[in-house]
C-alpha cells in the first residue's frame, strides 16, 4: 500500500530537549516536505527536499533542520525545541511537478512544556 | 504575493443540502489549485485539482469545483452533503517555479442530521 508514515504519532517533550520525527514514504517520490498545522493559519511549509542530499528552507524554517540521506527518509530535527513549536505535524511527498498530488502522512501532534 | 483566502472558518449545513466552500486566490500568474479533506485525526487527502485543463473539476466523493479566473475563485461545492462530509477543508494553491503548496486557513464543514 502507498502511504506516507510518520513516527511518533504524538509526543510531548520539554523545553531544550533535543528530538526527531520520522518520515518515510514507499513510493520512490523525489518530493518531500514537512509542514506544520496551528489553527486559523492552515498549513506553512518548514523544509523541502527534492532529492537525496538536496534541501532547502519552506517559508517557516527557524528553529527546525531536516536531512535526505535516503530517497524514502525525510527526518524533521528540532534540535531544542520551544512551547511555540507545539503544533501537528505533516509529512508529505509527491512525485516532483507542481500539478502531482501531494501525499500525507497521519501527523505528530507535538506539545512542547 | 500569491495567496490563498477561505471565506469562513467554519461552515454548518443540514444532511441533504447543498454545500459551498469558498475560495480565492491571488496570484500574478496561472495557478495551480487543488482542494484537500482532512477527517479528524488523519491527514489530508486530496479532494481535487485544477491544473488548467477544464475549468469545472470533478473529485472524489461527489464534490467538485469551478475554477473562474475573473473572480480568482474556485469554490467547491456539492449538491447534497452527507453526515460522512463532515471535515476540515483546505484549498491550496501552486504556480510553476513555487515547490510549496500554499494553503488557505481551513474551513470546518459541520453537517447536521
């Protein structure tokens, strides 16, 4: 089955503690992104990738870093995260054009204290 | 700046009556659009897109959406809601040279018995 899998599916941490959510896809998409859901602003982008070893910054990167060693893997690091950093969490991938569906994964709520 | 606006947060109709989501977007060249569901705890799903082929767009699930370039809109509608349409919608917008979808704030669809 296609999908796009994200763990954990919920987490809550503390102020400063280093954490990592994953992200894999088993659909060889080159296109991946991470993008995080707050109520009343819909869904802003943090990182893309659109191949192995290749990143840039979406349009709310601060406090985040991602990597693409693996075409399927697409891990999402805060390396000390804050209380605004509590939000959902979405993985996502697609094939590469900017028509192509884009696929999401189920979300990591994530609760920072 | 390109954006994307979802006139009402959220949106109550009965079971059987007709529903309309709107949406308008800005954008100084074509876009491209695309509606997506997301049911409680999942993540989203694409509804449909418009990518300018016709302009009436039929998706999954009865719904569709007419994009109108006068009025920079593309509402999705269908003719007769089911209790299972319950959702949040999000309309997203994506024009050649932009890698990230851009999404509009959400709009939750309540239906009533």
């Amino acid at each position: 089955e296609a999908q796009v899998t994200q763990n954990p599916r919920y987490l809550i941490t503390v102020t400063g503690k280093k954490l990592t959510v994953t992200c894999s896809q088993n659909m060889n998409h080159e296109y991946m992104s991470w993008y995080r859901q707050d109520p009343g602003l819909g869904l802003r982008q943090i990182y893309y990738s659109m191949n192995v070893e290749v990143t840039d910054k979406g349009d709310v990167p601060e406090g985040y870093k991602v990597s693409r060693k693996e075409k399927r893997n697409f891990p999402l690091i805060l390396e000390s995260p804050s209380p605004n950093q509590t939000s959902l969490y979405f993985c996502a991938s697609r094939t590469g054009g900017n028509t192509d569906t884009q696929y999401f994964g189920p979300g990591t709520r994530l609760t920072v204290l | 700046a390109q954006s994307v606006t979802q006139l009402g947060s959220h949106v109550s109709v009965s079971e059987g009556a007709l529903v309309l989501l709107r949406c308008n977007y800005s954008s100084s060249v074509p876009p491209y659009l695309f509606w997506y569901v997301q049911y409680p705890n999942q993540g989203l799903q694409l509804l449909l897109k418009y990518t300018s082929a016709a302009t009436l767009v039929k998706g999954i699930n009865g719904f569709e959406a007419e994009f109108k370039k006068s009025e920079t809109s593309f509402h999705l509608t269908k003719p007769s809601a089911h209790m299972s349409d319950a959702a949040e919608y999000f309309c997203a917008v994506s024009w050649t040279g932009r890698r990230a979808l851009t999404f509009g704030s959400g709009t939750r669809l309540q239906v009533q018995p």
